[in-house]
C-alpha cells in the first residue's frame, strides 16, 4: 500500500488520467469530419496513447517493486515542474514554441538536477530547435512561432 502513495506512483497515475481525459475529449463530433492525418488530434492522439502506455507500465513497475515515498524535496521539485509544464503550455501561444521550448528545457533541466551550464544552454537550444526544424520545414506542420518574427 505504502508503493501506492509514493508521489512517483501518484503522479504517474495523475498523468495516466489526465492523458485518458484529453484523450477522450479529441473522440468529439467535431474533430470526426476531418481527414485523419489533417485532424488538429492527429498527433495529439499519438503522444497522449504513448504517454498512457509508458504510464501504464511504469506504474506497475512501481508498485510492483514497492518503491517506498520520497522526501518532501522530491514533491517539492515535482511541485516546480508541474507549474512550469503549465507556463509552457500557456507560454507557446504568447511567444511562440522555440522560445517557451528553451525556458521549459532549461528550467526542467535544473529540476532534475542537471548543474552544469554549458549542457543546459545546449540542450535547450538543440531540442526545441531540432522539434522547430521538424514540423516547421520537414512535416510543413507549423509550429505556433514568437509575435516578433516568423523564424521561431
């Protein structure tokens, strides 16, 4: 019982349902006339099945290896990136995915304990880049771009 209350097993869980909501929420009428690959859930659904699997699975491997609650420095952590998951959602709209990107990786990366300067700069540059290179110029699927300029 004491695996169940883990915040690991807890916000597992926390994500496997809201991934199940949203899920639920893109099987709408109106997203049903649209071709399946032009549908605005499209990639949504991809990621949101992936998310519930890998939820799914990692909980069991929690509760199956009893892990045991963690300190309040974890929950409190844990507490910082759920609040910057939902600055960055409501950031892509107000300056653009390559910008609120960089700040979530950056700041994602410290979360976890990631110290070293040059990696963090790196890395939030290169994986939001990479993804704006993706969908912007490979897929021709136009990520939401900053007010002040069309390059990211």
């Amino acid at each position: 019982m004491t695996a169940l209350l883990s915040e690991r097993c807890l916000t597992l869980l926390a994500i496997l349902i809201a991934a199940a909501a949203l899920m639920a929420t893109t099987f709408s009428a109106e997203y049903q006339a649209l071709g399946a690959a032009q549908s605005p859930v499209f990639f949504p659904r991809i990621i949101l099945g992936v998310m519930m699997v890998l939820c799914a699975i990692a909980t069991l491997q929690d509760l199956r290896a009893g892990t045991r609650a963690g300190s309040v420095e974890h929950v409190i952590a844990l507490i910082v990136f759920v609040l910057a998951a939902l600055l960055f959602a409501n950031a892509i709209t107000r300056i653009g995915f390559m910008l609120s990107g960089a700040a979530f990786s950056a700041v994602s990366l410290w979360i976890f304990g990631i110290r070293h300067p040059l990696a963090i700069l790196a890395y939030a540059l290169a994986v939001p880049g990479a993804i704006v290179l993706l969908f912007n110029h490979i897929l021709a699927l136009p990520l939401p771009t900053a007010p002040f300029t069309h390059l990211f």
